[in-house]
C-alpha cells in the first residue's frame, strides 16, 4: 500500500518564520524540506539582493542615487572599495570610481541620496579617472 502525502500551500512569508523558528529555537511548524519547498515554487515577494557593478559611460550623464554603505570587492586581482547604491528602480549597484567613492564618504549619514553627473575621463599621471560632480542636500 503507498503513502500519500497531501500538501499544502505554503505562503513564502510562513517559509521564512519557520526558517527564524528553527534557527533560533529548533522547533517551528514546518521542517527545513517543507520551508524550502515553499520558498522554491515562489518568485512573489523576493527581493534581488545582487548587486551589478554600474559605470558611467556617456558624459554629460545625470544619474540620481541612495548611497546606502560601502564595502570591499575584487575587481580585476585587486581588492578595491566600492559604494553601495540604488536606483530609482530598486536596483542595488556597486561602483567604484575613486572620485564617487571618496565623495560619498563625506556624506554625514546613510541612506543619502546623491545626484552624480559624469563629466568626462580625465588622464593624470596615476592614469584615468571619471570626472564626476556628486551633489546632494546640505545637512
């Protein structure tokens, strides 16, 4: 005689306590296979926690941002830090530019939003660099 097993939907949000639930106390109402079953078949109320690595590409280009941090990455062999920003549209992107990093670090609190226009690549002895203009509210 076979088993069946009957299951039920399971919202994503459920998934995600039961998850906490385990982790934290070892019991919840639902087992790792089940939480993950449900989190599986949903694409609804997932946030993209990617972040793409944005560059200025076209002078004259005025792009508003929240700049919400900073961090350390690898680009090409070399550890390099970058600012972690958003755009209008949600979307988590990384940059850089040694002219946007060093100006987002003299903003006094996170999350700030910052309008940056790309001027031109300029060349100096240490090589190029984006000409940027990053402006933001007075504090």
């Amino acid at each position: 005689m076979s088993k069946t097993t009957e299951t039920k939907a399971i919202a994503p949000h459920e998934a995600q306590d039961a998850f906490n639930d385990l982790i934290t106390t070892g019991h919840s109402k639902l087992t790792y296979e089940e939480a993950f079953d449900a989190l599986d078949e949903t694409e609804s109320g997932l946030v993209d926690l990617t972040q793409d690595y944005f560059t200025f590409d076209k002078p004259g280009q005025e792009i508003s941002f929240v700049v919400e941090g900073f961090d350390m990455v690898m680009l090409a062999g070399k550890q390099v830090e970058v600012v972690k920003l958003r755009n209008r549209e949600g979307q988590a992107l990384i940059n850089g530019d040694k002219v946007l990093v060093s100006s987002c670090k003299r903003l006094t609190r996170l999350p700030a939003w910052v309008k940056v226009c790309y001027k031109n690549d300029t060349k100096n002895a240490a090589g190029t660099y984006k000409n940027l203009i990053v402006r933001t509210f007075a504090v």
